[in-house]
DNA sequence: GTCTATAACGTGATAGAC
DNA sequence: GTCTATCACGTTATAGAC
C-alpha cells in the first residue's frame, strides 16, 4: 500500500479549502462531497475529516477565507488612490475573475442554497455581504461628495444594486456567456458616469 | 423534454410540481429528495417516479412551468397597455413574489447549480432566460424610443442589468433582509427613469 | 497528519403486485 | 395510479492504528 505523502506543515488544509472554494462557487454546497475532494487530492477521505471535522466547518472556513481576501484587496486598494468610478470598476473586475474558471459570486450560493445551508455557513455569508456593502457604500458616498459620481438615492441603495447585479450576471453568464457579465458592468458604470440633470 | 404537451389531468402529478418548484427557489436542485417530496404529499417515494421516471425529468418539467407561467403573465400585461416604465416595475413585482416564501428566482439556482445540475434542466434555465431577456428589452427599446425611458447603450444591455440586479437582489434578501430587493428595485427604477442630460 | 475500516444513513432508482 | 419491497450506491462521520 502506498505511504502518505509527506507534505509541509497546514499545506493539505490550504489545499482542500481551495479545492472547495472552487466547487463550492462552481456546484453548490450540496454539488461537491468530501470523497470527491479526497480523491482529487488523492488523499484518503477521513483526513479531510481530520482537517474540517464535519461540512458546515469546512464551508464556514472557506467563507472566512473569502473575507479574509476581500480584506487583503481592500487594504490593496486603499493604497493606489484611485477615484471611486475606478476603484468600483475594479470591484466588478474581481467579480470577473470569477469568469475564467466558471464560478459564481461566494453570496450568490449561500442566497440560493440559504434554507438548505448549515447555520456556520449562513453566518459567514451574511458577514461577507456586510463587508462588501460597506465597502462599495463608502466608495459611492464619498465619490458622490467629490463629484466624480452622480446617483439618485441613498448609497447604500446603490451599493446593493451593484453587489446583486454583479452577484446575478456571474450566474447568467453561465447560462449564455460571458458577455452578458460585460453587458452588466457596461450597465452599471454608465449609470454611475452619468451627470445628474441640472434642472 | 421528455413530456409530450398533453399533460396528464393527474392531481398527484400538479402537487409534486408544485412543491417541488418551491424547494428549487428554496433549497437548490440538491437541496431536496423524492422521499422528501413523498413524505410530504403523504405518498410514496415510488409514486413520484412514476410521474417523473427520474430527478432531472422533474426539474425539467418545472422550469417548463416556468416557462408557461411567464408566457401567460407577458399576455395578461400585453392587454394592459401600460407605459414601459410601468411594465418593468410590474416584472420587478413578479420577482418580488419570490420574497413572500423565501424564494429566489429560478434562474439563479440554475446559475449558481450549474456544473452539477442535469443537462435537461439547464437547457429549460437558458430558455427562460432568452424569454425574460427578449421581453425586457423590447419594452426598453420601445420605452426609449417613445422618449418613456433614458438610459445609456444597448436595450439589451439594460435587460440584463436589470434581470441581473433582480436575481441578485433576491439572494441578497436572504441574507439580509427584504429591504434589499426594494432598494434594488427602487434604484433601478430611479436609474430609468433618468432623463439624459441635454449637452 | 494520515491511514484502514466501518458504521449509519439517505439517495436515486427499479420490479412487480394490486 | 399507487403501493410494497428492495437495490446499489454515495454520503457524512467516527474509532483507532501507525
């Protein structure tokens, strides 16, 4: 029988949160198992269990690493003082990321799944929701009070227009193609461009 | 699909489309059980089969309803005769149904399933889609050419921003609240609504 | 930290009686 | 059209060896 493969301290955790972030964005919660992710990794199964002792633990941990990277990106961010039209632009552009290897927004499947996700996973969900709307509503305050952005209604409105729409054209690119994420952010930031009417 | 138009008069066979599309919007394609569904309807788990021979001929056949649903819907608003913006509020409402029972829009868990939903289903999701997409924007397109509504680019553009937004705000709404889809709905409608600027 | 082995259960699905 | 009975399989999860 095979020997175990050594590997470096925490790199099978590393490896089994990526490998189920992706299919967690790609089929769901209930679209992946831990076999299936034993096998890819060709491990055995019950050293994911060793890992993340149940499912909702694992998924939980994947959506904290999704926060932990939002907070990353935004400390990123912050450094390259760009206006607020740019830096939503680059908002959807992570979005888009999620374009090349067929995935969807991390909230898009906690929405969908919501009744039939464990409650750690819910939590977290709601918790990243929380950090983007903070984020996006910050940017469209303050590029409102500057000039750079013209919008009827409160930011927090349109941030949650942002977050869905971008949310929800990751999901129908997959039903008719990447274009119709394009024709979104297109949308989107034409809306935003656009000068209020001086009446 | 597999079902010929005739549809059997069968009650059984209604009540299981029926729940059934509910815990689609609720829980995802995974999310639920003919066992489930038989506990439920108090029958057996084999008396499903029979209607439906296997999960993805069920699931077919209730994006089909889908389908037939909003066919009916876009000629009960044909005889209307309402402006635009009206019309695309009142498509707003019919998303907005979804929030009574928790549900999000069908083409969302078909989105977000994808890569672990049966290839019947997906064909029946995309077809949806080209229904909603091709009604949306030719209201828009009309809308503007009649001086109704102002927005920015192509009609299609706009038709998929807004179903987007509308998918999307629905899952948000789990996560966060109701007043999410309204926020959305009513920064949409805002957006329309705009008159373009006179240069 | 990973393994073997296995428990306990739910799942989709089928055959055939009534 | 619905039932009983059953199947093979995949699933989550645990115990204990190394």
């Amino acid at each position: 029988m095979a020997q175990p493969k050594k590997r470096p301290r925490g790199e099978t955790r590393r490896r089994i949160l990526r490998l189920a972030a992706e299919w967690l964005q790609q089929r769901g919660y209930h679209g992946f198992s831990f076999g299936q992710i034993a096998e890819a990794l060709e491990i055995q199964s019950s050293a994911v269990h060793y890992h993340f002792p149940a499912k909702p633990d694992l998924v939980a941990a994947v959506f904290a690493g999704y926060r932990e990277d939002f907070a990353w990106w935004c400390e990123q961010q912050a450094k390259s003082r760009e206006g607020a039209l740019a830096q939503i632009g680059h908002f959807l552009d992570l979005e888009a990321r999620n374009l090349d290897d067929e995935r969807v927004c991390p909230l898009g499947v906690a929405g969908v799944e919501y009744a039939s996700l464990p409650a750690e996973a819910c939590a977290e969900a709601e918790a990243l929701r929380d950090d983007l709307a903070a984020w996006l509503s910050r940017r469209l305050e303050t590029g409102r009070e500057r000039g750079e952005l013209a919008f009827d209604g409160a930011a927090m409105d349109q941030a949650q227009l942002i977050m869905a729409a971008a949310q929800g054209a990751l999901q129908l690119a997959r039903l008719h193609g990447q274009a119709d994420f394009r024709a979104v952010r297109r949308a989107l930031l034409t809306g935003l461009r656009h000068p209020t009417v001086q009446a």
